[in-house]
C-alpha cells in the first residue's frame, strides 16, 4: 500500500510541475508577443525627436535609444549608420554644452527652413521629401559663437508618419565627411589635394583649364588659411547641417586690414548627392598696381597731385586735353565757372583723368583720379598688367580676380582705390582666356 501512494503522490507531483511549466511558456510566449507590440507601435513627432534629442548627450545609451524607434520608422537605418549620424549633428554642439529640451517648428518659419534647401534643379521626388520633414528646435545649456540655433529635423511620409530617413542621414554624413577632407587638405598644406578641390568651388565664372591658374588658385587658398585664418579646424563651428547644406562658421579670420572677423563656408549637396564649395576669398589690390606704367618704367599714382609740367616729360604732347562741366563750385568766387571740374588728357591708346581746377589745355592744376587703357602696347597698370594681355594674365597676378567680375579694390590712408577689368568675351582666345578689352584704376568706388 505504501509503494501505491508513493508512486501516485509521484505522479501527482510531475502533473503539477508539467502545468507549471506550460504556464511559463504561456507566459513568456505573452511577455514576448507584448515586448514586440511595444517595439512596432510607432511613436509620434515629439517622441521621435525626444529620442534623437537624448541621443545628442555622450552618456546616454545610444543603441538603447535606438531600438526605441519601430524598424518601420527607421528607413533600414543600421544601429551603425545612427551612431554616425548622431556623432554629425552632435558637431552643432560646441564642447561644454548639452541638450536640455526641444521645440517643434511650426509656421512661417518651418516653410522659410525648408524652402531654403529646395533648389530650383531640384527633383520633384526630393523637393517633396523637403517639404514634408519636420524641424526640430533643439535647446541648449551654453552658447554658440553664430548664436544662431541648433535645428535638427525629422521626416514624415504622406500619411503623416514620422521616420528617420536613411538617405538624408547619408547625405548629412557626406557631407561632413567631404568638409572634414576638404579642412585637412588646407590645415596639410597638401597643394595636390587642393588643386583637384577647386573643381568643387562654386563661381561666377567657369574654373580656367590651366593647369598655371589652377595652381596659383590654390596656393593663394592655401597662404589665406595659413595667415588669415587664424582658428583651428577643431574650433570652428558647425552653424546647421540638413541633407542640401553644411554651414560652418570660422571664428577668427583677418581681414585686409588686419581686424578679426567671422567668416562662413558653406557645402552643397544637390538631389544627386553632387557636392560643391562656396568659399570665397577677395583678392586686394596691390599697391604697386596703383601707378600707371609706361615703357615699363612707374610713372604716375593714381591719388596724387597733378599738373602738366610732371606728363609731357613721361607721356610726351597729349592728343586732347579737355574738361568736363564744373562739378564743386569755388566757395571763395561768385564766377559759376570757378570751381573744381573732371579734366581728360588723351594720349594713342589710354586716357588720364584729374580732377582740379583747369584755366587752358597748359595750365591746370588737381589730382590724378582715373586711369584708363584700352588700346596701348606701352601703358600699363603695375608692371604686369596691359591691355594686349588676357583674363589668364591677370588671374596670375590676382588668381581670384573671376570671383569679383574682375574688380578689385583697396583701402590706404582712408582712400579708397578700385581697379576693374572689362574683357571681350564674345571673341574667347585659343587657351580659353579672353581678350582684355578694357583696364581702368581709379579712386572711389565706380
């Protein structure tokens, strides 16, 4: 009898052990079909952006964060890929601040943010994308050198879904990816590199063919971020980053005078991930090209006092001499004829402008103020440049003259210089250079 009972009491016991553990299943099989329905319910805007916003902290758990977005709302994003992604936008936060909040744009102001990444070549498929994303105004503890705000945005499909879109996060990424070779090559002084990166410069002319001008470009860039810019790649700023555009902000850059300014250098990306460069840099006027030259010897500054007695020596009998209507009356006559006026003297190919007080063709007295060659083997301005010459001549002499329409200009003593080059494009040389047609220094601004 007692071996009976054991042996049912055994039974009994394995029964209640069989139903304990097809209730853990059970149960683990719910824990886990509810653990799933949590990671595909989707989350909205505010919470999506709460996620990318904690994700800008260092200490936060990253891949934590990013398992909290339903796979459906990450584009096939990679665990990786938003590590990358966060590390770029994280770069709009200046060492010693953080996140702290965030605001939804909404309003005119959404619409001016996103109409200033659409272009007008531009997709139609991109274009839209553009218009559905979702500005996120990030707050922050600490601030920023441009003081402009740190916006990060978001996407949204037709149906208002909000998603993270792995293609604008990958143009995010090459774009910072190219800025970051594009600084190297210059902080290197590697001028091969920085040769082959003026193709992706963004101009009002088209980038000369020559090899020669090519490389006078780029040693100029390379002595303008050796001695003007005077912050390092590490300090300066990324002012905004979206999938069209990556601004930066260099803090300490000197000017021609030698004042500390801020200055911008902007990278494009169009809908076909073609990136290009705008960052400008003026040539100044040398001051050894503010004198008029002739037969190779420095004559006349455009500036200085005049009078006849200093150009027949130089120049010799002018064709003309005349003199325009009077421009400041003498406050010293009542005759309306007594004042200072424009006097033109003409010689084969060029003109001299002063402006004075003009009696005769032989007695006049003023100040050199404009100098003007068109057709002259023997004048000049400085001592390279003449009007047999071309465009490619003067971009030796001022390789970023193209990107100011060949004007250039300088200040000196308070005065201000300008020297402007007009060329005939309509009749291009063999080379690719124009002809020049026109050269004109004069003082003021024209």
């Amino acid at each position: 009898m007692t071996l009976i009972s054991r042996k049912k009491s055994g039974i009994r016991i394995l029964r209640h052990l069989s139903a304990l553990m097809v209730l853990c299943v059970f149960c683990g099989m719910l824990a886990a079909c509810s653990d799933k329905n949590s990671r595909n319910k989707k989350i909205d805007a505010p919470e999506m952006a709460r996620i990318l916003v904690d994700s800008l902290t260092e200490t936060n758990d990253k891949e934590e964060l990013f398992n909290r977005i339903p796979e459906e709302q990450r584009d096939e994003m990679t665990v990786s890929e938003y590590y990358e992604y966060i590390s770029v936008l994280q770069k709009m936060m200046p060492a010693g601040t953080r996140a702290t909040s965030f605001e939804i744009v909404e309003g005119d102001q959404k619409a001016s943010l996103l109409e200033s990444m659409i272009f007008e070549n531009s997709s139609e498929e991109y274009a839209d994308m553009i218009r559905h994303c979702i500005p996120v105004r990030v707050q922050i503890i600490g601030s920023r050198v441009s003081g402009a705000p740190v916006i990060i945005y978001l996407q949204s499909k037709a149906d208002g879904t909000v998603y993270l879109s792995r293609s604008w996060a990958k143009d995010c990424m090459d774009l910072y990816s190219f800025s970051n070779h594009y600084f190297e090559s210059y902080t290197n002084e590697n001028l091969t590199d920085v040769i082959s990166l003026l193709a992706y410069t963004q101009s009002s002319e088209p980038l000369p063919e020559s090899r020669d001008i090519r490389k006078e470009k780029a040693k100029e860039m390379i002595r303008f971020y050796s001695h003007n810019v005077k912050s390092q790649y590490k300090e300066y700023e990324v002012v905004s980053i979206d999938a069209s555009k990556l601004i930066y902000l260099q803090p300490e850059v000197l000017d021609s005078q030698l004042q500390v300014n801020s200055r911008q250098v902007r990278f494009f990306s169009d809908h076909n991930g073609q990136i290009s460069v705008v960052d400008s840099i003026e040539n100044e006027l040398k001051t050894a090209d503010l004198y008029l030259y002739y037969n190779g010897r420095r004559t006349v500054r455009v500036g200085e006092r005049a009078a006849p007695s200093q150009l027949s020596p130089l120049f010799g009998t002018p064709l003309s001499v005349t003199c325009g209507p009077v421009v400041e009356k003498s406050p010293n006559s009542n005759d309306p004829e007594d004042g200072l006026r424009n006097i033109l003297i003409r010689y084969k190919g060029f003109t001299i402008t002063v402006y004075g007080v003009y009696h005769s063709a032989n007695d006049w007295d003023g100040t050199y103020t404009r100098f003007r060659i068109w057709d002259s083997d023997k004048a000049g301005i400085g001592s390279d440049l003449k009007s047999s010459q071309s465009s490619f001549d003067i971009l030796m002499r001022y390789p970023f003259a193209d990107e100011t329409g060949y004007v250039l200009g300088i200040t000196r003593d308070g005065e201000e210089y300008q020297f402007s080059v007009t060329l005939d494009k309509e009749h291009p040389n063999e080379d690719g250079s124009f002809p020049i047609d026109t050269m004109i220094l004069q003082k003021g601004r024209g």
